[in-house]
C-alpha cells in the first residue's frame, strides 16, 4: 500500500533486519504513490476550472476528466 509503506517501513526496520531491496521498494512506492497523487489532484482541478459555473454532473465530469485527452 503505498500511502502507508511509508509509516509502516520504520517500524520493519525497527523490529527486523529488511534486505535492501526492500529498502528500494519501500521508497518506489511512496514515490508511485505521490505521483498517482499528483496525476489525479490535477485531473480534478482540471476538470473544476472547466465546470467553472456549470452545474457538476456525472456525465460532465467524465468528459472532462477522461475523456479530454
């Protein structure tokens, strides 16, 4: 789960010895994590500032997001 690798990892080093690769995994996730983050923030933004003053519906919301690119 990447939003938790991140509090959860300490505590594995902590009570056990984790082979480094783990080390590596540990931080590729959190990265995936804040980067899927990102991707999904601005596809949201993105479809506000084009909803800008229309009533919000389902239908409008899916092309704005989805189906724009």
């Amino acid at each position: 789960m990447p939003l938790a690798s991140a509090f959860f990892f300490p505590a594995r080093i902590v009570l056990s010895d984790p082979a480094p690769w783990e080390y590596v995994l540990s931080v590729a996730l959190a990265l995936v994590g804040i980067l899927g983050g990102l991707f999904v923030a601005a596809r949201i933004y993105e479809a506000g500032v084009l909803l800008y003053g229309q009533r919000p519906t389902m239908r409008a919301l899916w092309r704005a997001t989805i189906q724009q690119r």
